[in-house]
C-alpha cells in the first residue's frame, strides 16, 4: 500500500496474446475526457482494453487493485471487470480496444 492506496503491479493485467486492434478514441485531456470513464464501467465480453497515456499519469483503479498508467506503463482492460479512471493531474490519453484474431 501507498499510503491509501492499492498500488499493485504485479496483478496488472497483460493484453493476450493473438488480439487484434479494432478501435482507438481520439485522446483525452483532462478537460475533455468523458464523464463515464470517470465511473465504474466494463468492457463487452470478449473484448479488451488499453489505456495508453501520452502525457501525465491515469490511475486505472479496479475492486482489488490499482495500475498506475504512465507513458511507459500503459494499462489492460479484461473484459466485464468492473473499472474506472482517476487523472493524477493534466494528462492525455487514448484508450484502444482489442478482441481475439
């Protein structure tokens, strides 16, 4: 723990092998990013995610742990896990979405 936080790398999600990419937002600022990504959500079945930050730090925050996203640390999203963003300050980032080939 960091101080109240769960910061756990190693439960960090790894993107499977054999996906493909089928769709990447346009990036997001602070300013600009979506309320829902903000709030818990999850990916359709079959489908993953990846938070990849180009500027600043994202916290990828789920029931059991937290990924701390930087631009050399980006964050996978498996599906129907229940997650949602917290922006550590002025950021930018996408997120692409992957399912199997």
């Amino acid at each position: 723990l960091v101080g109240s936080e769960m910061c756990i790398r190693d439960r960090s999600h790894t993107l499977p092998e054999n996906m493909q990419r089928y769709l990447t937002t346009k990036s997001f600022t602070e300013a600009t990013v979506p309320k829902q990504l903000l709030a818990n959500h999850s990916i359709k079945a079959g489908s993953w995610g990846q938070v990849v930050v180009e500027s600043g730090e994202v916290d990828l925050v789920f029931a059991t742990h937290t990924h701390h996203v930087t631009p050399d640390s980006p964050g996978a999203i498996p599906p129907v896990e229940s997650h949602h963003l917290e922006l550590r300050g002025p950021v930018q980032f996408y997120v692409t979405f992957y399912r199997p080939k």
